[in-house]
C-alpha cells in the first residue's frame, strides 16, 4: 500500500512540474517527464524479479523446459522497453518514431518467439500418427 | 533516487530561464546563449544517466 501512495504522489508532481516548467522553457518540461517516468519504473521493477521468482518456481514444478521460459522473460522485458520509449517518443511528439520502435519491437519479438512456435509444431508432429 | 531528481530538472529549468532572462536584459545575448544551453546540456546529463541505469537495470533484471 505505500509503494502505490508514493507512485501517485511521484507521478502528481511531475504533472506538477511539468505544468509550471512548461510556459518557461518548454523543452524542460519534456526531460521532467522523462525523469518522472523512469522513477516510478525503478520504484515498480524490483518487484518484477519476485513474480519472476514466482513464475520460475511453477515452471520447474510443470517441467515444462527453461529454455522457454526464458525466451517468455526475455519477451515481456523487451515489451516493457518498447512501451518506455515509444511513450518518450509520442510525448516529445515523434509518433512516427514511436510507431517505428514499435514495428522493431514486435519484429525482435517475433523472432524470438520462433522456437516456441517450432517447439510447438515438433510436439504436433509427434502426436500425429505416422 | 526518486522525486528530488524531479524537483531538480525543474529548479535547473526554472534557474536557467531566470539567469537568461537577466544576462539578456542587461544586453549579454551571447553569454545568455551559453547559460542556456549549459542548463539544457546538464538536464540531458542527467536524464542519460537515468536512461542508463534504467538499461543496466533491465539487463539485469531479463538476463538469466
């Protein structure tokens, strides 16, 4: 409950700053935002490395193979980045930028969700009677 | 780490607006010039940082 109180209390000052920096130098007040969003990202990620704790320890209960889980981490941790800086990207008013990293983003994703997609159609082939 | 970094790019932002504003009324526009983009290039330091521990972060954290 308190991580929540400083999140928004962190995320109301920098509107706040950014309000009253904006009129003077307007460039200022796009870093401010910046800076505000990357705080709130490093107040919230330590917490990510317990669901990673968490999700690790049920995977190895399943058997399922590491190699894929890792792939799955990998996967949501590009996701984050992307949607990090597609958002600086969008409020510097680059959209089109934005738009590209995001086109890269699903690109990375999608080759490296490629051995799942195999795994799973080796495990097809396998239950097919031949 | 955490809200002082913000409260400090806008006091930086703040402050370099003000010293412009007087260097240029007492007719300094070349200095007034030079201040400004000071103040701009220490905000962009300081934010790179950010931006690179948020990285190192992210490495650790997705690296297993």
């Amino acid at each position: 409950m308190d991580i929540i109180i400083r999140i928004v209390a962190i995320g109301l000052i920098t509107c706040l700053a950014t309000l009253i920096v904006k009129p003077v130098r307007s460039d200022f007040a796009i870093f401010i935002a910046i800076a505000g969003g990357l705080v709130i990202l490093f107040l919230v990620l330590g917490y990510v490395s317990d669901i990673f704790d968490t999700f690790r320890s049920i995977i190895s209960a399943t058997g399922v193979s590491s190699d894929l889980y890792k792939i799955l981490i990998k996967i949501i941790g590009i996701g984050y980045l992307i949607e990090f800086a597609v958002g600086v990207c969008t409020d510097t008013g680059n959209s089109s930028l934005g738009d590209k990293i995001l086109l890269g983003g699903k690109i990375v994703i999608m080759v490296m969700a490629l051995p799942i997609v195999t795994n799973i159609l080796q495990i097809i082939m396998g239950l097919l009677p031949s | 780490m955490g809200v002082e970094i913000i409260i400090k790019i806008a006091a930086i932002g703040l402050l370099t607006a003000i010293i412009g504003q007087i260097l240029k009324q007492t007719g300094r526009e070349e200095i007034s010039t030079i201040a400004t983009l000071a103040g701009l290039i220490l905000v962009i330091i300081m934010v790179l940082n950010l931006i690179g521990e948020l990285f190192t972060t992210f490495n650790n954290l997705f690296k297993f």
